[in-house]
C-alpha cells in the first residue's frame, strides 16, 4: 500500500515537471515565432510557469476572497450577493469585532517599539567587542526558529497563576511589596494584553538584534573617530551618527514588526484565553471562517485587515521623510 502510494506520488511529480517542460517550450517557440531573440524568448519561457503558479496559487485566492466578502459564502451553499452587507456588519453590527480591533492595535503599539527598543539596546551593547559574539548571536536568534506552539506552550506554562509557574514564582515577593498578588496572565482579562507583548518580546528580541547589530558593523568606524576628536560624547555620538546611519534598518524592522503585530495568529490560536475577552483579529478571522464557515464574513475581515495594515504601512513610509536618512542621498 505504502509503495503505491510512493509511486502514486512519484507519477504525479513526474507530470507536473512534463507539463512545465511542456509549456516552456511551447511558450518558447511562439515567442520565437513572435520575432523575439532567443536569449530574451527563454528569458521568459523560463518565467512563464513560475508566472502562472503566481496568478493561480496567490492572485486567484485574493480575487476569490474579495469576491467572497461581498457573498454571504458558508461553504455549504452557492454564495450569493449581499453587496455591502458584510462590512456593514463589521462597522456596527458585530459587538465582537471592535474589541478584536482594540485588543490588535493596542499589542501592535506596545510590542513594535518595545521590542525595537530592546533589540537596539542590546545590539549596541554587544557591538562593543564583546567575547563570544558569534555564541550570543545563536542564543539571541533561537527563539525566532522555535516554532509557534512550542512558544505558546512554554509562556502559556511560565505564565500560570499560581506558584508553579515561574513568572508568578520569581515574582511573587515583588507584588508582596505593594500588598497584591501575582496576575493571572493569560487567565486575567486586564493582563492577557501584556503577556503576550511580553512572550512577543522574547520572541522577536533575538531576531531584531541580530539584524541591528549587522547594520551597526556597516557603521564606519571613522565617523566615530571623527565625532571624539571634536569632543562628542557617548549620546551625541548615539544621537547623531548611530541612530542616523541605523534608521534604514529600523525602517524595516517597524514596517516588519508592524504587519507581524496585526497579523499575529499562532500563539494567540493556541493559548486559551479567559471567557468574554475578547480576540485577536486575525483569530477571530478564523473562527468566523473556519470554526462557523462565515466566509464571506471572514474574507471581509481579512480586507479590514488589508486596508489597516495599508494605511500603517503608508503612514511609516511618509513619516520616513523626517528621520531615515541615506548616506548617499541625505534624508529621504
């Protein structure tokens, strides 16, 4: 049974690869045909299967899902069209949906620039010839390869209200001192918000300082030179020369952190939160989709999302004018 499936399997690899071969050379021979030189007729022949796996496997979906929010689409029936119902009942009629909202924007505003903060931090200080840095490197990126249910797991378990669990734990004779007790966490609606910045933090941390720490060896080391043979101390030279020379790379780090913020999924899918909380966005997607087969109300959300992340996307671009700065070009 296993080896028919083997060669099953085999035969419909070996299909798909004749059939790219197939319409390369064909795309290759009309275009010839067309007048096209041969380097620039193979060009594209060699681009046409990859084009076309593009336009089925991403454009196809997108058009579908933009279709689908104007349907009232449950999978079990033929949609049918409803206009603007569904993001009319996204705007004011769903009580869960603005809480959703909240909840997403309110960890994006807390988790991009703490978390920039702390990568920037931790990068300058191991940019000043620290021993070892190729080690510190590996243990400050191994949480960005752990995968997302192995993270949920391990924060879902630190972050137990009662003693067992190592937050509360370490913490307990801190929150003595003000006469409280340990937060429940993830099973306290006012600090299920901060745990997940927290267990975002950690997440992220190792990532971004890496990539903030090979932007500041790209740093030329006379312009230092320079700024201390003029007197400049250790924050005007922060001031203006490192952060300046850095801003490309926080420029991307923020778009990047950004539409990860909005889009966050795994952890929030897999830790259970307390009742009449509310959820994440992109999890409350999913369970109008995927747990009540809402999808034309799901693919609704899905460009709510869309636009949300646009305009913050957007916003970062235009305010990039006043402060990332390229050597070659000045600001930009």
């Amino acid at each position: 049974m296993q080896l028919q499936w083997y060669a099953s399997t085999l035969s419909h690899y070996l299909g798909v690869a004749i059939a790219i071969a197939g319409a390369m050379w064909l795309t290759n021979r009309v275009l010839r045909l067309l007048g096209l030189r041969g380097d620039a007729a193979m060009g594209l022949a060699l681009v046409v299967p990859w084009l076309l796996g593009f336009l089925i496997w991403n454009v196809g979906p997108i058009a579908a899902s933009l279709y689908f929010s104007f349907t009232d689409y449950n999978i079990l029936q033929t949609p049918n069209f409803v206009g603007l119902a569904n993001y009319e009942r996204l705007l004011g009629g769903d009580p869960n949906f603005w809480p959703s909202v909240r909840l997403t924007m309110a960890y994006a505003a807390l988790t991009v620039p703490i978390g920039l903060a702390g990568s920037v931090l931790a990068a300058i200080m191991l940019n000043q010839g620290v021993k070892g840095i190729g080690l510190w490197r590996t243990l400050y990126y191994l949480p960005a390869i752990l995968p997302a249910f192995v993270t949920a797991l391990l924060w879902r378990l630190m972050f137990l209200p009662t003693r067992s669990g190592l937050v509360n734990a370490a913490t307990e004779p801190i929150w003595s001192l003000f006469g409280d007790k340990p937060p429940g966490w993830f099973l306290d609606r006012d600090m299920l918000l901060w745990g997940f910045v927290i267990m975002s933090f950690w997440g992220v941390f190792g990532a971004n300082t890496v990539i903030v720490l090979a932007g500041l060896k790209n740093i030329p080391r006379d312009l230092y030179e320079a700024a201390s043979v003029d007197g400049a101390g250790v924050v005007a030279r922060l001031r203006h020369i490192t952060l300046p020379q850095l801003s490309p790379t926080l420029f991307y780090l923020v778009v990047m952190g950004i539409i990860a913020a909005v889009q966050i999924f795994d952890q929030p899918l897999f830790i259970q939160l307390p009742p009449g909380s509310p959820a994440f966005l992109n999890v409350y997607l999913y369970s109008q989709g995927f747990t009540f087969f809402q999808m034309g109300y799901a693919s609704a959300i899905a460009w709510f999302m869309f636009v949300v992340i646009l305009l913050l996307t957007l916003g970062v671009f235009r305010s990039s004018e006043a402060w990332v700065y390229y050597e070659s070009e000045g600001r930009k």
